[in-house]
C-alpha cells in the first residue's frame, strides 16, 4: 500500500469541532448567567483534573472539557442579562412566570428564560420557542393560539409573575 494517503499521527489529537452557538439574542436572567459562570468553573476543574491524572493517553476527555469551556466562554461573553423585577408585570415578557389556561380547564406554569437555561421538564422554555412567541406581550386575561405541530391550543393567561 502507497504511504502517500495514510495521515501520519503526531500522537495529539484534532481539536474537537466546536459546540454550536444560537444565532439569537443571548438573552439571560441573573439566575441564568450565574448558571453560565458555575458550568465554566466545574469544567475548568474538570480539565485541570483531567490533566493531573497519571495517565493521559485519552485525551478525549481532555479535548471535550476545552471545547465546552470555549463555548460557555463564548456564551458569558455574548449574555445580555435582563432582570425580571425591572421589566413591567402587566405584559408577559422575558424571564416571566405565566400560568395558563386551557380549553379544558387544565392550568400549567411557564417561564420564559435564557437558550441555556431552559427546560421543559420544569416548565421553562426559551424565548424563541412557539409558545414563548404566542405569550410574549400578552396581558392577563387575554387568549393566545399556541402553534404546536399536532394542532393549535387556545390558551388563556390567568397570571403573571416573577420566578
């Protein structure tokens, strides 16, 4: 077989193609960006771990905790914070708590917070999702559609809060 095609290996690795960034607003509470900076510090920790073991011969892990570290660098350095508290109460806005009502009668809390902070098991969806889209600027007691891929929901807004 030809050497001319077999890539010869210095031992290091490539580094590990970067973690995609969101082309939105990086907008965040408080709550979020300190969030943010707890996840850089645990996975700077990781990486010096990482580079104090005896052996070293994978440096998957090693490459993997540098390329979130970049990311979350890239995330902190692109974090608009907006404080709920300061923002008017009477309109569904970023970082909200809105409780909701069905056409059935059934309630559910949302609130609406930074990409990186959200979370649908704990009712927090990010401002660029459908139903953030359908709440925002909406004032208790008014009817929004949210738009789902299985049909739109009526929804009426019962409250607004802060976290």
């Amino acid at each position: 077989m030809s050497r001319a095609f077999v890539k010869e290996s210095t031992g290091e690795l490539d580094p590990l193609p970067d973690l995609p960034i969101s082309p939105h607003p990086n907008y965040v509470t408080p709550r979020g960006l300190a969030a943010l900076k707890d996840r850089l510090l645990a996975r700077q920790a990781d990486l010096q771990a990482l580079r104090a073991r005896v052996e070293r011969l994978d440096k998957l892990p090693e490459a993997a905790a540098e390329r979130d570290i970049r990311y979350l660098e890239a995330r902190l350095r692109s974090a608009i914070v907006i404080n709920p508290a300061e923002q008017d109460g009477r309109t569904v806005g970023f970082g909200h708590v809105i409780t909701v009502a069905d056409e059935a009668g059934g309630t559910a809390r949302y609130e609406i917070t930074g990409e990186d902070e959200a979370d649908a098991k704990v009712g927090r969806i990010a401002p660029q999702s459908p139903l953030a889209r359908a709440l925002i600027g909406a004032e208790v007691g008014d009817e929004v559609v949210w738009r789902k891929p299985s049909g739109s929901v009526r929804l009426t807004v019962v409250a607004i809060g802060l976290p």
